[in-house]
C-alpha cells in the first residue's frame, strides 16, 4: 500500500458504530508497552479479532518512531478509532520534520517502519498538525469467502 501524504484523511469506512481511545503518554520507552496493553484489551472489548495483533505490531512501531523523533515535547498522543471491523490508528507528537523511508541497517534492528506499514496496513500516511505531525495507518479484516463469479 502507498502512503498518503495529503490532507486531513476521513474515514472510508460504512457507518456504524464509531469506538475511540484517547490516550497522551509520555516520550518514554515505556509507553509502548503500556499502549499495546491498552490497546489489546480495548480490542478484545471492540471485538475485533482479526486485526489485533496486527494493529498491536503497527502501533508499538509508530509509538517506537514517535519517540524517537519527538522534539520540544514531553508527551505523545495515541488515537485508536473503530467503525464496525475496520480500525484506525494515529499517533501524533511534536516534530516538524516530515518522515523520511531509510534502508533497513545492517543490525536489522532500524529502518523497517515503512516496510511494515506498506505490507500490514490497508492504508497509512502523514498529516500536519498544529504542534508537528500525526502518522496514521488503517487495517481492515481480511476478506473471507469465495469471490463472486
């Protein structure tokens, strides 16, 4: 999938229930194992299975980036929203630098952000914000059934 790197993005979602997670953390290592915590337990409640270690992978990845590039901030914000089965993911932090791909470095341990957006996200980009900039990422469940003919 390629990254959106437009405007304010709205949920393409079909309407339904609309859930959403709040949550400000602060620039610590700690606050991603807190925000995948939370975010397993809000997502068994939304029940939404099929998509929840995936989400979980992705946010703890965006949060990991956050706080490594937060500038002049002391906090991070996490927004989780749910439209029936389908799932948004945002994380926004302070940092005027738009987010630049790397290469994958040879520890293997840096450089797969957006790897793992393109391969495991619906739909995924970058939005200015007042205070910096919010990286966001959509999954959907995968498809079941046979294709119609």
């Amino acid at each position: 999938m390629a990254a959106d790197q437009g405007g304010p993005v709205r949920l393409g979602w079909a309407e339904g229930a609309r859930r959403n997670l709040q949550l400000v953390l602060p620039v610590s290592e700690h606050s991603a194992r807190l925000a995948r915590r939370v975010a397993r337990t809000v997502l068994a409640a939304w029940q939404l299975p099929d998509t929840q270690e995936t989400a979980v992978l992705l946010l703890s990845e965006l949060i990991m980036n956050a706080i490594q590039y937060a500038r002049a901030t002391e906090t991070i914000e996490v927004d989780l929203e749910a439209v029936k089965s389908c799932l948004r993911i945002e994380i926004a932090y302070q940092d005027p630098r738009w987010p630049q791909p790397r290469t994958p470095g040879e520890s293997g341990e840096s450089g797969f952000g957006f790897l793992l957006l393109d391969a495991l996200a619906s739909r995924w980009g970058v939005r200015q914000t007042a205070a910096g900039q919010a990286v966001w990422a959509e999954l959907e469940p995968p498809q079941t059934g046979e294709p119609e003919s």
